[in-house]
C-alpha cells in the first residue's frame, strides 16, 4: 500500500476539489467518510479510490489504496472526528428500469442539507423505490446531506427529474398545509404513486399544485405554522408504503 | 427608548453571558431572537429584555427595551442572519395542573439540538401537554435547540422529569427497534400515555425498558439500523396522538 504524506500530493488535491459541487459534476465523483459508508459503496461497485489511516481488508485491485495519517484524513473530511477513512466514490446511476420505480418521493426545492438526507434515510427505511429530485434541490453529494443518509443513500435510487414524466403512469400526491386537502387518514392506498414535498419556506410550487391528483394534509394545531418537512414526509411516507 | 452602541455595555455583556448554560441556571433567564419567537414570549409574558434594531410597537412598561445596531444584534443571535431583535427571556415553567399531562413524550438523552427542537414543534403541532426530558439530554435553552422549535417552545410545556414518576398514572410505551415488540399499527389508542424515546446512537436507556407497559416498534427495512430519532419520534406522535 503507497503511502502519502504531503497535503500537497496531487492525489489528495483532486480528492480535497471534490468538496466543490462544480468538480464533483465535472469529474462525476464525490468524497466521502467512514467505514460502514466504504463497505456499502464498496459492495456497490462504485469505490475509486480509498485514504486510509488504518490497514484495510483486501479490496479489489483496481481500486486505489492510499495509506494517509489522521491530518490528511481530517483534511479530507467533513465530520468532526473521522473514523480513519475517506473515499472517492462514482456519481450514483438509477438502477430500475422505468417501470419499476412504484413508491417515490418527489423533493421540490429541498434546501437543508440534514433534511434532504433524513428523507432520504426514511424512504430507504420504507422501501421506496426512489427519491426524485426537482432542479434548485441542495445537491445531492453536499457532505452534510450525504452525512445524514447514514450510508442510505446506496440502498435507494435518488436522481434528478421532471415531475411531469410520472404523471400518466403514477397518482400524484401533493402534501400541503392546506386544511381544505384530504387529511392522510382519509387517504387510500395507492400501487403507483409519487408523493410531492415541498420547499421549507415555500412548499410545493404552482407547477407541480396543478399536477396533483391528491392534496393531502397531515392536521395539526392551528397555532403551528407547519411540520418540519422532513418530519411530514417521514409521516407520509410511513403512511403510504 | 435607550441606545446602546457600544458591545461593552453591561447589558450586552450581561445578554451574552446567557449563551452559556451556567449562566442560564444561573440568572433563570435564556437568550432568543426574531419577531415571530418574541411576539409568542411577549403573550407568553415572560420578557425581561428587547434589543432591536427597529422600531417596535409598544410593549409593557416593566420590559427593557434598547435601540442597538445590526452588528451587536449579530453578536447576541446565533442565525447567520438575524432578522434585527434578540430578547431576554424567564426560563418557562410548567402551565399545567399534575393531571392535566395526558399525552406525554419523554427523551432519553437526545444529543442533537436539531432533534430536540425538531421533536417539541411535532409535539406541539399534535397537541401533545408535554415533552419531558431525562437527564443526559442537551440543554433545551441551547440556541440550535430553540431555533428549531420554531416558536412552538411557547406552546408546550417542555421539562425536566424522571420517567418513574408516570408509571402508575400513565401508560409507558417505549419505543425499540426491537423488531419482536409491537409494530406500531397494532398499537391501540390510550388516554393517559408517556411515549419513550432514546437517544440517537444508544436506544432506551435499560431503566426505563424495565418501566414500559408496552414496546413498539416501526417496521423498517432489514437494511437500514434505524429511523432518525426526530423522524420516528415524528410518525409515533402522530399514531398516539
């Protein structure tokens, strides 16, 4: 196993650019931390290169390996006290073909890192098929979001598309704080479905309102403006599995 | 109204202290910001001091008010962009009578500030009497704790208990990831509950396992550990509530 001692190897520069959203579509990389994290993208196929302060089981050889100290390690990662490893891994492709993507979420314009990933953790948790972004999301591979997946984010496909494909083939269930919606336990259950949340501060935006089949509202006292939205699309979703 | 310009002023300086929870147990007092949090502790009462960067209307003759400039602002809040008014305000006491806590949930040693006040705004959006915290949770008048309550702080009565004290008054429902406990959709309906929740990386505490009634879990995927503690939190409330 190489090893690496100066924060100024060319390795761990192109690792240290993929912190930025431009590099990370450009490269079609990202950078992450901890070994649950490196066994479940490993498992995926998807592990490019590993910096490791510890010695690693054998992987397989066309993955790089990289002995580093814990100064580079920190360098690299984004947490307080990494556990001793960082990896750059491949941007996550779908893995279903069309016709397989029954239960989604569909995320308008999430901005908070730690609630985009809380949404995706519960609907890998609830066996969702997929977690569909709408352009202006925070990205996808922000260290905060992927973070807060706690490695859920190699269980379930999570990608960018237009609500509008889904709506011949799927029901379109908008949540909103509207009291005039249909509250969920009035809801029935649903096959094929994609399940819209809006922004924090906004909600769901006029274009997807007029694509929805159902409004759905979860009732909660009056004197509260909203849930938290990750919160109502844990409730959701738990619902409409 | 009075004009403080300088971050030297014992007022400013005696507002700042209040970042510390020593200070906090000390004076009886906690630090907040925003016109929506300040207009929901003026109802409450329980203002003591306002510094604002704009006019304000009228308020009680026994608050202070002070004329302040957007950088002693920024010092005294914690959001990045304060909205231009922090306040002083009495630590909140509990509002209700012994027997009038029927629907309870009890935190285990909650380390996030983010849960925590994640978890009092579901509280208070499902009309629950009260959050009650164990020993062991992050402070409640830490700042991230109350910019997450998004005001709710002010509708539920949120303090500190031993579990012990319910069990024979209440139902004491416990929740586990322990997939031979009750799956929630088995769960009846009770009047008089504390629903238990722990802490995020350890689960129940065993002295509080041996005081439940009833054990319940939400059935997840076998992949995924577990829930986000604010998520699961969340999807229980609403099912007691």
């Amino acid at each position: 196993m190489l090893e690496i001692i100066s924060k100024n190897n060319n390795k761990i520069k192109e690792a240290y650019a993929l912190k930025m959203k431009k590099t990370r579509l450009e490269k079609g990389l990202f950078l992450m931390e901890g070994f649950k994290n490196l066994e479940m993208a490993l498992a995926h196929g998807v592990v490019k290169t590993i910096f490791t302060s510890v010695p690693l089981s054998k992987v397989a050889e066309d993955i790089e390996v990289y002995k580093v100290n814990m100064d580079l390690i920190k360098k690299l990662a984004s947490s307080k006290n990494p556990e001793g490893v960082v990896f750059v891994s491949e941007i996550l492709k779908p893995r279903k073909k069309k016709n397989e993507y029954h239960k989604n979420i569909y995320l308008d314009r999430i901005n908070d890192p730690g609630n985009l990933g809380t949404i995706i953790r519960s609907a890998a948790a609830f066996n969702y098929d997929a977690v569909i972004l709408a352009k202006g999301s925070v990205d996808l591979y922000n260290e905060k979001v992927l973070a807060s997946t706690k490695g859920s984010i190699f269980l379930i496909d999570v990608f960018y598309d237009d609500l509008a494909n889904y709506k011949k083939s799927h029901k379109i269930i908008v949540s909103t704080i509207d009291k005039n919606s249909s509250p969920l336990s009035h809801l029935p259950k649903y096959d094929n479905f994609v399940l819209v949340v809006g922004s924090e501060s906004h909600g769901v935006s006029e274009e997807y309102l007029h694509l929805a089949d159902i409004k759905v509202n979860i009732p909660i006292d009056a004197k509260i403006d909203s849930l938290n939205v990750a919160i109502a699309s844990g409730i959701l979703m738990y619902h409409l599995k």
